[in-house]
C-alpha cells in the first residue's frame, strides 16, 4: 500500500515522519526519486489513462462542458509531457542546504542562516490532474513531504497518479508517506486538513476563489495563496506606440486566462487621441471586448463598434480572465498608480513609457510582486524567471511573493556554534 | 492632533496612506524622524514620567505585584535608555532598496528582486511601555507605518510615548499617521484590528499564550507569532564536563524569565553518573528546582534535597520561565533529536559535545529556529546575532523564523526592465 486513503490526521502524521527523514536526503537520492516516478509515468502510461478515462466518462455524464473536460483529459501525450516536467525539476538546483547568510559575531560564535524544508506542504487543487506530479515532483525536490488534494472530478486520474509517483518514489529510497494524497474531495476533509497544527507546515491552494475562502474560514495552519491576478498596463505619455500595442496585445490576448494576463489597460490622457483608436482597433481585431470609461470611449466607440463597451466602476475590479479589457484614461503616471493601489491585487503591473523619470516613479510607487517597466505582465511565472519551475504565484507579502518555486518551498534554520559560549 | 484616537477602521486607513509615503521615504529622513524622536523622549521626559506615575498609581491601587509594578515602571533612566535605544536603530542599515537577487533572463529581461517595506505593521504588546518606542523605531526605520495596541494597564505611559514619537516624526518630515495607537485595551479593539484587510499588513503580538489564542481565533490579516520557547540542552556523551555545566547554568540561570532560556536538560546516559550530581549540585546551587525523570532521580536526589523533584509528563512541555528545569536521560543523540522533535517549540536547542557527527546528526536533525553547538541557548536575539534589534522572536517556519529584525519587517518585490518584450 503506497497512497494512504486513511483518515487525514493518520495521513498528516505518517506524512511528518516522512518529512523528518526527507529533510535529510541527499540530492542524489531525490534526484534519483524523481527519475523513477518519471520513468513509472511513462511505463505506467495505460494505467493513468484507463483510471482517467473513468473521470472522463463521468464529467460527460455530469456535462461539465467541453473546456473542462480538456482540462480533465490525459492522453500518451500529455502524460509524456508530465514525466519531462519532472526530470526538468530533477535537473534544478536542489535549495536544501544553501548557506544564505553566514558571519562571524564579535564573541567569535560562527552563525550560518541556513536554507531546510518546510516539513510537510499540502497541496489542494482543482480540476487538472498533472498538478498531482507537478507539486509532488516540487516538494520532493525541496525535501517537503507532500499531502495531495484534489478535486473529485479527477479522482480516478489523482489516485492512479499519486499511487505511481508514491510507489516510486519509496522504491528509489524515500520514505514510505513522502507522497500521499487525501480520498474525497469533500468540505470536511479539506477542514481536516486545514486545522493539522503540528502536521502540515504549510497549505497551498490552487484553485478559484470559492476555495481561497473555504479556506480562510477554516485554515489554522499557515496558506499561501495563489492568488488572483488584476494586472494593469499603463501606457505613459512617453511610450512608443509601436511598442505599447505589442506590450498590450500580448498581455491581454496571448493567454487570457491566466493570472498574469491584463484585465485593465490605462492611457495617459496626452496620448490618448493618437492611441486609443489604434489600439482599440488591435484589441477589438483580435477579438477582445473593450469597457472604456467615458473619456475614451467616444474615441473608442467609432472603431470598435459592437467590442466596444461602456465600463461601470466594477469593471475596475473585475479579473476577467477573459478577451476583455477596461481601459480608462489617466492624466499623470502619479494617477496611474493611484489607480492600481485602489484596485490592483498585487500582482504584476506595467509601464511602458521613454521616460526614465516616469519609470522610475512606476517602479518606486506601485505595491505588487512584479513591476515591469516596457514588457508585458505574462512573465511574472517561476519557469520565466528562471526558477526552473513554480507551485503557484502568490500576491501575498509574507514569505513567498510572486512566483512560488523551490526556494520559497523552503525555510531557514540558524546553525550556530561555539566553543563553550556562554552569555554575560 | 498626532496620535490617533479614532475608530481602529480610520486609523488603519490612515496608516495606510502614510505607508505608501513612508515606502518612499529616503534614509536620512527616516534617520533624522528617529534622531527626533530620541531627543523629543528625552526633552519631554517628565510629560512620560506623569503619565506613567498614573499607570503605577492605578497598578498599586489594583494590586497587579512587584514584577508588574518593575515592568511598568518609567523613571529618568529608563527613558533615556529608550531614547538611546531609538538612535542605535537609526544607525542601522536600511533595509529598504537592498538588492536581494538579480540577473539577466536568457531573453534580455533584468530582473531585480529589491526589499521594500511592508506596509502597515500592527504590534500589540503587554506591560511595558518601553515596546511603544522600540517598536516604533523599528518600523519607521524599515518604512512601515505602525499602529501599537498596548495593554490598558499601560494607557497613559503609551499614549504619552506614542504621542511624542508621532509629533516627532511629522515635524522630522514624515507623514501623519506613521504612528498611531489604538487606545482602548478590549478584545473588540484587538478583533477589529485583526480584520483590516487590505490595510494592516502584518500583526505581531508580543504576549502570552492567551493573547496568540485570542489573536488566532479572530485574526484574518497575517500575523507572526512571537511564540514561547520550550528550549533544550543536550548533554551528549562526548561532551566536556566543565563547558557543559558553564552552558547548562547559563541558559537557566542567567534570565530564567525569557523565551530562549532553558527549560529541559537532556544528558547522555553514559555521561550521567559522572556528570549529573555535579549538575544538579550546581544547579540546586543556584536556586533551582529539578525536575527529574526516574532515572536521573536517584542520581539526582542525594545531591540536590529538597530541590530535587520526580518530573511528570507535563514537565516535557512546560515552559517554566522560572529557576526550574526538567531532567532526562536519553541513550543517543538520536534520542535527544527525538525528544526534542516531540516536546520542542522550535525556538532554540543546543547541543554540548566534541564529537563532530554528534554535532552535525544534531544541526541535521534538529527542526527549529536556532540550533547551537557548544554554546547557550541564550544567543537567539537580534542584537546579539547582529541584526541590531528586533521586534520578537519567530518560532514560525514562513516569512521570518528566528529574530525578527529590520528585513524581517519588508517584503520584497521584483522590478523586471526590458524593451518591448513580450512573451511568446
């Protein structure tokens, strides 16, 4: 029996004393883990499918529509590409053990900061069953043991995937408990889970916003959430125009239903004559439906004809993840600002401008986890920005903000030694 | 009007405004609101002294003891002590703007992760009204604004204090609603401060185990828990006998009353019959009460008399935070890490030994914030480890573990500049 089915509190301390021992394993023998359950992935391959073909016939008979069926679906393909995900993980740096600070105090005590698993992470998500190996293949490679959550939907697909992973992973030498993963997908387990204190370190939800606050009116264990993302794009009064279309239309249209696509588009007002027509006319072109506030809508009305749209104030607040866009006018890149402190979650906003004081104003003022000054907001993920891989983006401002990867799977411990030190 | 006395709703919001300014504010600004600060104490020290002769009547007549009384106690002294204790935070660096990680993407994006304040910092503390300022300090220092929450038994000492840091801190430049209290000491206060979502940032209570339950039950924003310390010392098999007593009596003895002094003493049993009379001869010695498991009793007892007791399981547990200590044999290091990995609170353990793999089985398998080798648990303090100050001590695993000092008071954001990039 490799996948715990037992009862949460049961799992959460098998997955502890898993942890224990995981803290402990050389990088080798991670690494080495890791090419098992890849290699099991793909040796295993009729065995995920036929177990997702269930959840498969299931959704068709539930009707959950055609984008979540594909979401749900697995195929050679897909299950290839999982088992690749996780020897790209094998191959980054393993965290653990990293000395991140280290100094000598005046009473000669050496002091080294040093980098260790967080212990036992829990992992709840929704819909997509390759997060099952994602997040296991993160957490094991971050010496974390890993408790799986997933949605019902996918539960056939889940459990045939954690059993895999599970199997191997204890095979190639890690402890029994390392991966599990937690049958029902129910409210009560997910409470269970939430209030292990003393178990689970950390709990990471991967989902909508009914599951961000199902959580926070439960949780007593530490979360980070993966949260939404209402990212801006501000045009300054500086920009190139060539530039500022392509930085737009990639932000909103490239991948519009992720959290670092752009939900809210801002032109200063001196540009707005020039601009807002051509890229109004670019937007609508590519299919996007534009909210304008009512100084740019009478120049966005005349080109966009029926994608173009009157914007209420709850536009501005609005993640659409979606092809819409609100566009509003500002007069100074100081009301831009203003503007995404009201309304922005944190997440990744931009400039694009040529003014380096402008930019700089941007960079200095605007309170989020990624501030980008002439790109586009799509960066703000781990595997961009060089992390090799991520868990989650987080927009909170404690331990792990933006992208969430093998680092922030960590913390730290103080290693101090001496030689009879006492204090005086 | 300086200090705030409004609905705790308006003077988060107030706070909030004057973080996003205070995020700003240069270095020497920052320098010269605290130089202000110090002098205004020492200026207007008799304006503190009345107001705290007010706190100590009220005490007296309320019958709260000696200890209470010393703790609330202001006198010439002391808050010069706290002036000068305001200057030695100015002349730390400032964490604000430091370079944590950058590097160039394979694309031409640079990415910069660059620590910025926090926001709005909530401290809610008991007793002694020495927090008002040194907390203040610390916050301002790291550009944070503060909102303190002081016991009421404190009320005119704090409001005094904080209304002298406020004044100080605008006529140095700095906005209105840096500082700010919260007056009225009740848990409604507390639970309305624990809600303000999108504007209070952090809390950190610095109190008893009934504040953290009081907080834990009601708080939605983050907080960090300046948690009690159930610390150990293990006496392992290859330890030299003189260094180990040196370090066992000073992480009792030396300031029974504070989170990183012992609680539990761990010896080996191959050690004890030589080392554990000796001990507790010291110990008994100076005042303190054993706490022995049956092993250790009978060799614990013909030395110690009176101050010799059985320990019962409870005692494992138990913050003492008084001249006592719990006494136990175990037969490995293995053993102690295990004892520890079960009863610890994750603060500070120590090993004493000459034996290298001891040592390392030890920092390996120890999980807590601060693990010592031959040297007392009575280090783990920001100043002593060099960080200048600090706020509380974090046996949490996410954001700071350990001292929270100035960085620990900031997150960190990513500025990314490139030109005209998009994703693709």
């Amino acid at each position: 029996m490799a996948v715990a089915v037992s009862r949460v509190p049961e799992t959460c301390r098998a997955a502890k004393r898993a942890a224990r021992l995981l803290a402990r394993a050389d990088t080798a023998v991670k690494d080495g883990a890791l090419e098992a359950i890849a290699l099991a992935l793909e040796e295993r391959c009729e065995e995920i499918l036929a177990a997702n073909e269930l959840d498969m016939a299931a959704g068709r008979r539930a009707e959950i529509g055609e984008a979540l069926l594909d979401r749900l679906r697995l195929d050679d393909g897909r299950v290839r590409g999982i088992a690749r995900a996780v020897r790209q993980v094998a191959a980054l740096a393993d965290p653990v053990g990293e000395v991140i600070d280290g100094h000598r105090l005046p009473n000669g005590l050496d002091v080294r900061k040093v980098r260790v698993p967080l212990g036992v992470v829990a992992v709840v998500y929704e819909a997509r069953p390759n997060v099952t190996i994602d997040a296991a293949a993160l957490c094991l490679k971050s010496g974390n043991a890993i408790i799986l959550r997933g949605s019902s939907s996918a539960g056939h697909s889940n459990l045939a995937l954690a059993r895999i992973a599970s199997e191997a992973a204890v095979s190639a030498g890690l402890p029994e408990g390392s991966v599990s993963l937690v049958a029902g997908g129910g409210r009560e387990e997910l409470a269970e889970l939430a209030t292990q204190r003393g178990s689970v370190d950390l709990i990471i939800p991967r989902g909508g916003e009914s599951l961000k606050e199902a959580l926070q009116a439960v949780a007593t264990v530490p979360v980070i959430y993966a949260a939404s993302g209402n990212c801006h794009v501000y045009v300054d009064r500086g920009a190139e125009l060539e530039m500022a279309e392509r930085i737009v239309l990639n932000a909103k249209v490239q991948r519009p239903g992720v959290c670092n696509a752009a939900e809210t588009l801002l032109v200063h007002e001196q540009l707005a004559e020039e601009f807002v027509p051509r890229l109004v006319a670019a937007l609508t072109g590519a299919g996007v439906l534009v909210r304008a506030d009512a100084a740019s809508l009478v120049l966005a009305a005349g080109v966009g004809g029926a994608l173009v749209e009157p914007a209420t104030e709850e536009d501005w607040d609005t993640e659409y993840l979606a092809p819409v866009i609100a566009l509003g006018l500002v007069g100074s890149v100081e009301e831009a600002i203003e503007h995404i402190a009201r309304h922005g979650s944190g997440h990744s906003e931009a400039i694009v401008t040529g003014d380096a004081v402008a930019a700089r104003a941007f960079q200095l003022g605007v309170d989020a986890a990624c501030v980008y000054v002439n790109a586009s907001t799509r960066f703000t993920d781990g595997g961009e920005f060089g992390m090799g891989a991520e868990i989650g983006n987080s927009t909170q401002k404690l331990h792990a903000r933006g992208p969430i990867g093998l680092r922030e799977l960590c913390t730290f411990k103080y290693l101090v030694e001496g030689d009879g030190h006492v204090r005086t």
